[in-house]
C-alpha cells in the first residue's frame, strides 16, 4: 500500500471556507481506475508554524497512485481550487508496512 502525504502552507488572507471548499472537492473526488482512501483537514492550531491542511490518500499500489496523480479531475482542483490559496506545497509518497 502506498501513502500520499501532501501538506499546504495557506496564504495569508484565505478565509478557512476556501480551504474547506478545496478540501471538500478532493474528499468528493472519484477517480475511475483508482480505489482509494482520502482523507482531508485544516490544522486545529494547536501548534505555532504548522501547515494549514493535510490530505493522506492511501492507494493499493504505484499504478493506482499514477491513475490518481493524472487524473482530470484531479488536477482541475489542484489547478483550480489549491494552487490559488496555497503558498507552498510539500508531498512525499512512501510504502506501509504490510
């Protein structure tokens, strides 16, 4: 199983409804080809100089992963909906233990 780890740094003056709207398209994001399981937050603040928001989405392999990264969809609500609110990304994807 592959994990995607992807964290945020909101820019400043993004009301949170923007960030929860953009979360919210990836949690209704449906990707034929590709079982897998997303989930999406905001940072509860509890600690100084966090990311904004997370998303973890687990895949059963590369291949899904692949299919999941080029989707259409997929990259409208990047293009669309992160890309503008966000000033910074980080990603790693990496393998769970069996």
């Amino acid at each position: 199983m592959i994990r995607n780890v992807v964290m945020g740094r909101v820019r400043d003056g993004v009301a949170p409804e923007q960030v929860e709207q953009a979360l919210q398209a990836l949690r209704d994001l449906r990707v034929d080809g590709a079982e897998f399981d997303l989930l999406a937050g905001r940072d509860l603040g509890l600690r100084e100089g966090n990311a904004g928001f997370v998303i973890t989405v687990d895949l059963p392999d590369e291949e899904a992963y692949r299919i999941y990264d080029a989707d259409p969809e997929h990259n409208r609500i990047r293009a669309e909906l992160i890309a503008p609110i966000v000033e910074r990304i980080d990603r790693v994807q990496f393998r769970l233990p069996a």
